[in-house]
C-alpha cells in the first residue's frame, strides 16, 4: 500500500503534467486559428482600414483569440481578438460561416473609447456597408 506522502506526490506530478498538457493544446488552438484565412483576411480588412489603424497605433499586440459563440449555432461563430497598441486598446470582432468550408462574413471593431459600440469595418453579404472607414464614423 502506498503512503500518504507517495499519494501526494503522484497528484502533484499528475497535476503539473495534466496542466501542462493542457497549456499546449490552447497554444495549439491559438495557433491554428491564427493561421486561418478567415483570421489572415480579417486582419487583412482590419489594416486596410485607415482609421482603426491610426486609433490603435503601431505596433501593434494581438492577445488570445475567444470563440464567442460556444454552444449555439453551429453554422455561424463570432471570434474576439483583443488588440492593444501604444494610441488605444479594444477588440476586432469577425463573424465566420460555414458554407463548404468556413468563409469570412463580418469584421468589426470595438474601441476602448467607446465600449459596446461596433465600427463595421466590412460585411461581406452587405456590399452598400464595405470597408467603411472608422473616419466616416466619426469616432473622434
């Protein structure tokens, strides 16, 4: 029969391995959807957009990517990837769906200005709405 402090031991080890498992398979997530064309061409709109870029400044840092729609339509999923740079802080929304494969919907924007507000940066099945400029907003 094995001992208290041998039991001990065993849960320790078993726990620091289990959350080290655990750490690589998020950065493994993080990693994949990064490599994305959905993610790669809502940064490319992202960018392209004049006036999220100058709010934000360069560089700039890009934190972990959450799945905003867990649990419910498996169709349709919303990302959040928090951004932060050296003029203003916020989160670039894009919407994903899937058709055959999984295409780029929406992109939006939220500044830290103006929490709870959304700058439509584009909504591909809406052409009239593309590639709004945060300028034309307003924001300022």
């Amino acid at each position: 029969m094995l001992s208290n402090s041998a039991l001990l031991k065993i849960c320790g080890y078993g726990t620091f391995f289990m959350s080290g498992i655990a750490l690589l398979a998020f950065e493994e997530i993080q990693a994949r959807i990064r490599k994305s064309t959905c993610y790669l061409e809502a940064f490319t709109y992202f960018n392209n957009n004049t006036g999220a870029v100058r709010y934000f400044g360069e560089p700039l840092k890009v934190g972990h990517i959450t799945n905003e729609s867990e649990g419910e339509n498996d169709m349709v999923r919303w990302y959040t990837v928090p951004l932060k740079g050296p003029d203003g802080k916020g989160s670039l929304y894009y919407q994903v769906i899937k058709e055959n494969k999984w295409l780029l919907s929406k992109v939006e924007v939220e500044l830290g200005k103006l929490p709870g507000r959304r700058f439509l940066i584009v909504d591909k099945y809406d052409f009239s709405n593309s590639n709004k400029d945060l300028e034309n907003n307003q924001m300022e």
